[in-house]
C-alpha cells in the first residue's frame, strides 16, 4: 500500500515534445496504486498515442469530448467528479493560457474547470515563452485560483538551447503529488514534526572527524513517509548523500552541539520530533587548529559527553521519539533508555541483523510505548517501516 493506492489521477497531456515523459509518469502513478485516466489533447496526441497510455493504465484515453466510447461523452465532468487529483503534465503555453481563462473547448479544460480536486500543472516550453509577461501572468492566475506549479526546470531544450523551460522529470512529478495529496487529506495535515537525520561529525583536526556509520537513509524515509501523510516536515540533518525529500524544510549540521542549537530552535510550536539521527555520545575535548602529523608514537584523544539533545527538550506538549541502535540486549536498552530520557515512544533496532540497520534500504524493528509495551515490526523497507512508527505516533496525536 502506498499514499496513491485506490486514489483516481487524472492526467492530462497537452502537445509538448517533452509529452513523452508523461508515459513514465503514467506508470510509475499505475505501479504506485493509482487509478489513472489519461486526457490527451489534439497537440499531445502528435507525439505520443492513446494505444500507449491504454497499455500502461488499462484505461480508456479520453480525447475527444463526443467519443461515444467514452464515459466521458455521457458525462462531461465524470472524470472531475470523481478525481482525487488532476495534474497537466506537461503543460504548453496554450493549455496554461487557456486554463487560466476558463476556456474549455476541450476534455482537459472542461474537467479542470469543473472539479474541486487538487491540480497541478507542469509547465513546458522555450526559455523566452516561459518568461514572457503573458505566461507569467496566466501562471499567477493559476496560483491565485489554488493550482500548484511544478517547475520548470534548467535544462536543454527541443530548440537545441539550453536554458528555462525544460519539464520536470517524472519523478519529481510523482514527489509533487504525493506532496499535495498528503497536504490535502493525509492524516498528519497541520501537524509540525521535526525529524533528525544521519550520523554527526565531531571534529579532531580540521581533516579528520569521530563519526559513525549512520546512513541517513531511515530519518529521511520517516520524513518522506510524514511529507506524504501531510506533516510540516522540518528535517535537521548531519551529512548524508540523500537529496532530502520536496516539501521538507531541511537543517543542515555537521557536530551534536549544532544538531542540538537546531532542535532547540525549531522545537517551537512542533507537535513531535523524531530523534532518528545517530548523534555522538562523544566529541573530543578539544579540537587541534591544525592537522595533526603522524607520529610514531601511540596516541591517544580526550573524550566529553556530548549534550543529550531528547533529555534537554523541557516542552511537554512535545511527543518525543527516540531511537535505540542496539547490538545486543536490544529491548532490555531501549526500555531503559524511554525512561532516563522521558520519551514517548523509543524504536529499537539490531544493527547486526543481517538486511538491516547502517545503509540497508531496509530495517526490523520494535517499537516500545511508555508502558514498555513492545510492537515488532519485520523486515520491510524503511518507507515501509517509518509508515508504522508514524502510525504509533498518531495514536499519541488523536
């Protein structure tokens, strides 16, 4: 199950020579669960065909307002009715011009001017098209009426040039909808939640670091998973190679005294904070100016506690969620840590089971409320298992 399955998309395509890229969207919605209808305009159905969009969807295409094959001839605004969201991917000049005006001398006007499901447009075209004052207008109009606008991008474009104007790639796309899905009817709209990500860095010299081997890749599932469930995604993150995901706000830190400033900061009017980043117990004393040479004597480093950033949270309206990284007595530790730290809930993980933990794209874990009451989740992807940790935490929300 994902945040699309059983959900009704429409998707419109209008005649861009990027319209091509609208088959992969077509697909990845389908494999996400989606239902998706296909309005093909006159100018879309130039580059790519109905037969193509019919294969992938197991849909009827619409593409003509009187086709007697289609629902849609019997009822005009069927699609509108009954559509959970609409996006025009990829939106031409025209098709924008037309939309913000109301004209609906096709399918995909009559049904965005009719429906009340959230729209998204995704404009298309040459650099000065785009930029003209005509484009920008009707895009500000589209803003005003509530659509959303995806891109465009920088990028080569169907003239040769290089420049504005390029349509955004279909997995941006999919990201956007499920961004103002989430927005629309997730069960996490209006909820503030702060998410810690990655392992911190905590300086020895200024080449050489003490840090762990946290991947980041389960703060940002969580975040993505909340993002999509319609949260205020504030993500603080130590370094990682993960793009962060859209519609997050994303905080960027390297030591635990940064990660712990950021936290207190934005802690302000948050309903929770996930502590899923694997913060140092410790940093060294002091940190050299300059890079320490080689020698061959031994050597030793000085060692302080770092600050405990969830035991320094005071605000009790602030549901706290803590992590147990653990590779041997795992729920013994994790029941003791949700009580020296005052946490409502504590998800505890065996970094040595085989698939999971550090850099895996998959975890097992158990989930531990106040009461020491212990949930397992099996091994399944980190999307998968931040979906039932985010689940516990709405039951402390509700």
């Amino acid at each position: 199950m994902t945040i699309l399955s059983d959900l009704n998309i429409v998707l419109g395509v209008t005649g861009s020579i990027s319209a091509y890229k609208s088959l992969t969207l077509a697909s990845r919605l389908t494999q996400s669960g989606a239902n998706v209808n296909i309005i093909l305009t006159d100018g879309g159905s130039e580059f790519v065909t109905p037969l193509s969009f019919r294969a992938i969807t197991q849909n009827h295409v619409v593409t003509d307002s009187f086709d007697p094959h289609s629902e849609y001839s019997v009822n005009h605004v069927y699609l509108a009715k009954h559509a959970d969201l609409v996006i025009v991917y990829p939106a031409t000049a025209n098709s924008i011009a037309k939309l913000a005006l109301g004209i609906c001398d096709n399918p995909l006007g009559t049904t965005i001017l009719s429906t009340t499901a959230p729209t998204i447009v995704a404009p298309a075209m040459e650099t000065n098209m785009y930029l003209n004052e005509s484009t920008q207008s009707n895009l500000t109009n589209l803003k005003y009426k509530g659509i959303s606008i995806l891109g465009p991008e920088e990028g080569s474009l169907a003239s040769g040039a290089s420049g504005l104007g390029r349509l955004s790639e279909p997995e941006d796309a999919l990201e956007k909808i499920k961004l103002v899905i989430g927005q629309s009817r997730g069960d996490f709209k209006g909820k503030k939640i702060i998410i810690t990500a990655g392992g911190t860095q905590e300086p020895v010299d200024p080449v050489r670091i003490l840090t762990n081997l946290s991947s980041g890749k389960m703060g940002y599932a969580l975040a993505e998973a909340a993002r999509d469930r319609g949260a205020e995604v504030t993500l603080i993150s130590a370094p990682v190679s993960i793009d962060p995901p859209m519609g997050t706000s994303l905080l960027e830190v390297k030591t635990a005294d940064d990660m712990l400033a950021s936290v207190q900061q934005a802690i302000k009017g948050a309903d929770a904070i996930i502590m899923a980043a694997a913060v140092a117990d410790y940093k060294p004393t002091t940190s050299a100016s300059t890079k320490i040479k080689k020698s061959p004597d031994s050597m030793s480093i000085e060692l302080s506690p770092t600050n405990d950033i969830l035991k320094s949270i005071e605000n009790e309206d602030v549901i706290k969620v803590g992590f147990a990284a653990e590779t041997d007595n795992l729920i013994d530790n994790a029941k003791n840590k949700i009580k020296s730290k005052n946490l409502n809930l504590i998800v505890a993980n065996d970094v040595t089971l085989p698939g999971s933990g550090f850099g895996s794209d998959q975890n097992q874990v158990s989930i531990i409320d106040k009461n020491l009451n212990v949930q397992t989740i099996e091994l399944a992807s980190k999307y998968d298992v931040s979906n039932k940790i985010l689940d516990s935490l709405h039951q402390l929300l509700i």
